[in-house]
C-alpha cells in the first residue's frame, strides 16, 4: 500500500507534463509565423497579360523562397485596379511584413497608401509608378518609361534620317505609368519632326488579341502607313497577325515595327529582321527588392527610388548609335 500515493503523485505529473507539452504545442502553432522566422511578402501583381508579366510573377517566385526567408503571397489582378486595392488592404488586416505593389493604374493610391502607412507596414512599389506624393510609400523600384519612349523616338530619328513618316501607336493599358511613359516619351522626341505624322493612338491593353484588333481596326483607317509603334512585345505579334492577314509587309523592307520589353520571342523576331527596334524592359526586378527589403531589415538608408536598367536592340543590318545590333549571342543570353 505504501507505493500508492507515489504513483498516484506520478500520475498528476504525467497528466500536467502533457497538458504543458500540449498547451506549448498549441501556442508554437499560433505563432508559426513568427517561430520559422520567415518575412510575410505580399505582392498584388497586374495580372498575366504578357510575356514580360509573367516573366516578372516566375522571378517573384525564385527570388522570394521559404529557403531565403521568406513566406510570398503573390496575387494576380487581371487588371482590376479594385480588386488590386481590396488585396492590399487584405494583406494590412493580415498585418504582413511586407506589401509590395505592381499598380494597374498610377490614379488612386491615396487612401490606401494611408491605410498601409498607418499600419505600418513597409510599403514597396515596383515595376509601374502611382500618381501619390512619394511620402505615402517607402521605397519604390522601376525602370524609366518615359526614357523608353525616348529611346524609340531617337532611334527612329536615327534610321529615318529626315524622311517623313505616318506613325500608328499600339498603347499599353490606359492609365497605367507604362503606356503614359512610354508614350510621353516617344512624343517628346515626335514633337521635334514635324515630317512625322501620328495618325492613331489606341489602347492595345498590352495583350496580343488587343494588338491584333486594334492592328485590324487601323488597316481599315489608314490604308497608308509606315510606322507602328507597339508597346509592348505582345501587342507587336497581334500587329504582325493582322498584318499578315491584310498582305502587309513588315520588316526591313516593309512596314516599320518598333516594340518594348525585348522578351526572348521579341528579340527572336528583331533578329529575324521582323520587329526593327525593341527596347528592353526587364521583368527581373524581385532580386532588387529583396536587397531593397534586407537593407530595412538591417535599419539601413534606402533610396527613395532604385532604378532597373534597359538597353534597346535593332535588327541585324541596321546601324545604330543608340542600341545593340542583335546577334545570335544576344538571343542565347535572353532568359525570358
Ligand atoms: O511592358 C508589359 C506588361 O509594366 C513594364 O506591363 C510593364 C509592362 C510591360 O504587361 O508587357
């Protein structure tokens, strides 16, 4: 009998030992978040109109790995500005480290901006700019659009050298900081040549079926061209569908294509002499904001803007100041 109370007692220890280990079980399980130490990323990417698009969502994804610390939650937009804010505001109430924008549209950032401040979290706005002071985000991370544009004027300049021109424009989505840079900037450089002509200007949401129809629409419009501007590579392979079924010629001794992104089906067709200039616009940009997010981490100083370098190509043949004859070495060197 005199054993009893001992195992009685050894029975309650046992009873209150698993109690413990559940009780931290469940607590460790709340906290998971915070126990694998990995950084809560929440990315509102524009959608998956493009080649370049989702060359850009691939790099999000090989960059931002649970292996380099971090947890991702990449939302694709199809191009609803309303449904790019509600995830945002969504990743707030989540209280995510990190909010990382790619804005549809560069108008109606304000209040959520605010929101996102409020809550204070870390706010990055990569690829595309809003139209909002830059004290209502952190950082931003981006290439130059208006140079862009700027780049395709000049070239053209360089290779029409004085001759007149009428020039059709493919745009990207309206309102977004892609097709007004790039428009802006290929204007700047129109408004020196009064030779040149732009005819239309129409909204090809940088998609291929939004090139292809507005390529269609413009053939009826104008029987008489020489140039069109497309600005992105995809809207440039619906020109060139279109074109192909109204008989029209393209290319060196055709009609002038010019294109941005410089994807690898893009240069594929500037070396095959089909699009004559197309200027680079690199979607590998998730490494830049991971640096971006280490140098917070570490309480570092950031630039208020981090600029994501680009070169333009022509086809072979072509001579050019401005930018890089492809060669079959440039092609083999593209990743996307
Ligand atoms: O040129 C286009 C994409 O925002 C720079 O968006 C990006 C543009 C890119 O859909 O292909």
């Amino acid at each position: 009998m005199a054993g009893m109370p001992k195992m009685k007692w050894r029975f309650f220890t046992m009873k209150k030992l698993l109690a413990l280990v559940l009780a931290l079980v469940m607590v460790l399980a709340a906290t998971s978040a915070f126990a694998d130490g990995l950084l809560k990323i929440g990315y509102v990417q524009v959608g998956h109109e493009s080649d370049w698009r989702m060359a850009n969502t691939q790099n999000y994804y090989d960059v931002f790995t649970e292996d380099a610390g971090f947890e991702l939650e990449l939302i694709d937009c199809d191009n609803d500005h309303a449904l790019q804010l509600a995830k945002v505001r969504e990743f707030v109430q989540k209280d995510f480290d990190y909010i990382v924008i790619d804005p549809i549209q560069t108008a109606g950032w304000d209040d959520v901006l605010k929101e996102v401040q409020e809550a204070g979290i870390p706010c990055i706005i990569a690829d595309r700019s809003v139209d909002a002071s830059s004290d209502l985000y952190t950082t931003a991370v981006g290439t130059n659009m208006t140079a862009e544009g700027e780049t395709a004027g000049k070239w053209l300049e360089e290779y029409l050298a004085g001759k007149a021109a009428k020039i059709l424009v493919i745009e990207g989505s309206t309102g977004s900081s892609a097709a007004i840079g790039r428009s802006e900037g290929f204007n700047n450089i129109a408004a020196n040549h009064p030779e040149w002509e732009i005819l239309a200007s129409q909204d090809g949401d940088f998609t291929q079926n939004g090139g292809q129809a507005v390529m269609e629409d413009f053939i009826k419009r104008f029987p008489e061209f020489d140039v069109v501007v497309c600005h992105n590579d995809n809207e440039a392979y619906g020109a060139m569908d279109a074109m192909d079924a109204a008989g029209i010629k393209y290319g060196v001794d055709g009609k002038i294509i010019i294109s941005f992104d410089a994807t690898k089906e893009g240069l594929t067709r500037t070396l095959a002499g089909q699009i004559l200039c197309n200027v680079e616009c690199n979607p590998i940009q998730a490494v830049i904001v991971m640096n971006v997010i280490k140098d917070i981490q570490d309480g570092k100083e950031i630039p208020k803007f981090t600029l994501v370098p680009d070169e333009g190509f022509c086809a072979p043949g072509i001579e050019s100041s401005l930018v890089t004859v492809m060669t079959d070495e440039v092609l083999a060197a593209r990743k996307y």
